[in-house]
C-alpha cells in the first residue's frame, strides 16, 4: 500500500503539466486495494483525481499551469470588427440601412421561411429575394448563426466585445478552443431561434445573445468553482471575477447596450437557456450536487445533452410549424 500511495503522489504530480481540463488515464501494475469502486478527490483546490480499482487507472483533471492565448477569442472579435467594416464598405458609410443588413445576412424572418399565405407570396416573394439574396431563400438557415458576426455601429460592437473577450478568455482558459467554439455557435444559435419566435417582424443584429450565453457559461463555472476551492485567498479572487460579468447584465436590462434603437431582449434569454444548458454539460458539480444522484455527473452530463436536443428540436418545430410570416 505504501509503494502505491507512492505511486500515486507521483502520478498527481505529473498531473500537473497536463493540458487544461483534460482526463488522462494512467494505469499502474498492482493491484489496487480500495473498497470504493470510483473515489473522487480535489486536491489543490482544481486537482480532481478518479482512482477505479477494477480497471487499475488513475484519472487526473488540472488546469495547466503554462500561459494560455485565448485563440478561438481573439480570431471571433476580429472577424466581428473586420465584419463591421465590410458593412461599412458596403454600405459605403456608417448610416446602415435595413436592405443593407439583410444583403449581409442579419435575422430577418421573411428571408427564412415561406410567407404565410399564398397570395402574399405572389406578391413579394420576387422582391423578396432580391433583397435576401437567392442562396437557399426561401429557407435561409443561415440568418441563425451570421447575425452573431454583425453589429450596428462601433460602439454595439464594443459593449458586446469587452464582455465576450473577458468571459471567453477565461473559458477558454479552462475548456479549450474547439469546446468554446461549440458553446459559442450553440449560444448565438438559440439567441437567434429565440429572437425568431419573439419577434418574427424584426431585423436583428448582434453578438449580445451569444455574449450572455458565455456569461451565463462563466458566472455558473465560477459559482461552482467556489465550492470546490478552501483557500480563502483563491475564493475570494473567484467571487471578484464573478463580479465582473454583471454590470453587462444590468446595462443590458435597463440600457440599450446595443445602440440599436432596442435591446433584443429575446435573444438575451435565449442566449442565456443555452448558457444554463451548457453550464450542467461541461462544468464539474461540486459533491454536494453528485452525491446525491446515483453516478450523479454523469446523470446531470446526460440530463444537459438531452436538454440541449430537446430545446432546438422544439423551437425550430415551432419556428417553423406555427410562427405565420406576414408582410402586410
């Protein structure tokens, strides 16, 4: 027992240069003598070490200690800036006209499923598209996803930029490039399907519902951080990160944050289910939570996933089943 405690500390040690939040299995020669089939542990507060007897392996979760460039961070807010430019080019000023925003493919609902009524569709549908564009029109998909790269003007663009590079910094510091590039799409998806549904008469354009996804993301992985770390010192840097995100919140309930003549409050809500969603999928639930639930993580994991497919399920079915477009 004594030369597997050794092995182990070893093991816990190495842990440490590992990548950020990965599981590494490290399996070892003897036999391991626990009665407890998976034991969980949380060393120096974010160490999660899993020891399974059976299968003789150890598995060690830890942040990585090297310096991290948020890549998937920096690449979204240029291209957001680079995409704001282009809008101006087009444009050919900074007074951005509707026709403009729906050449470049804002969320605009006519452009995204047939007119409600036949005669209506006689009588606009060629207009129509020539105004969205003839790629796949009626049924534009894409105005899901592409209104997250637009912005109405720099000072839009900025109030969604500092957020989104606080929060997606830290994520990614914590998840990766390609799981914050997942959550993020996920994020703008459900923000726009909700403005959709809510405001199907509306264009709309801005990264904010995305933004409150990952702030939703980020204040949810800290809240439970918060659990799981004993030194006070760290606790207490956690609770004044927590406290960064929330003046965006409040500017976006009471303030138009988005300078768009409205704040869409729709895609704010759905932007943040997504963030709740995600949050149970990805974040480690502190044991209190786990202990509770019969391989509780893994429940909780499976509960979020089916969530997630469930949600875009329904809302795209009701999106395109029972919202009517009109234009009269």
């Amino acid at each position: 027992m004594l030369t597997f405690n050794k092995k182990i500390w070893t093991k816990i040690k190495d842990g440490f240069r590992l990548p950020p939040n990965q599981f590494v299995s490290l399996a070892h020669t003897s036999h391991l003598d626990l009665p407890i089939l998976l034991e969980k542990h949380n060393l120096a507060d974010d160490t999660l070490v899993r020891i399974d007897p059976q299968q003789d392996t150890i598995q060690i979760k830890t942040p990585s200690l090297e310096p991290h460039f948020p890549i998937f961070t920096m690449i979204i807010g240029m291209f957001n800036i680079f995409m704001l430019i282009a809008v101006y080019i087009a444009e050919e000023g900074t007074a951005i006209t509707s026709e403009t925003w729906i050449k470049m493919g804002c969320k605009y609902v006519p452009c995204m499923k047939p007119l409600y009524s036949k005669t209506e569709q006689e009588i606009f549908n060629i207009e129509l598209k020539s105004q969205c564009q003839s790629f796949l029109f009626p049924y534009q998909f894409f105005r899901f996803f592409t209104p997250v790269f637009l912005h109405g003007d720099i000072t839009h663009l900025l109030s969604n930029l500092i957020y989104q590079v606080l929060a997606g910094t830290l994520l990614e510091g914590k998840y990766g490039k390609t799981t914050l590039g997942i959550s993020y799409i996920l994020f703008g998806f459900s923000a726009n399907i909700m403005s959709s549904l809510c405001n199907p008469k509306t264009i709309s354009v801005g990264a904010s519902g995305a933004v409150y996804g990952l702030l939703f993301l980020c204040t949810i992985d800290n809240t439970l951080r918060l659990f799981t770390i004993t030194n006070i010192h760290d606790k207490i840097i956690q609770f004044f990160i927590m406290l960064l995100v929330i003046p965006y919140f409040i500017l976006s309930i009471f303030f138009d944050v988005d300078s768009t003549g409205h704040a869409d409050h729709a895609a704010h809500i759905g932007g943040a289910i997504m963030g709740i969603l995600v949050s149970m999928y990805l974040c480690d639930m502190p044991g209190f939570i786990t202990t509770r639930i019969p391989n509780g993580e893994k429940q909780i994991h499976l509960l979020a996933l089916i969530s997630i497919i469930g949600y875009f399920v329904i809302t795209l079915l009701i999106f395109y089943l029972f919202i009517p477009v009109h234009l009269k």
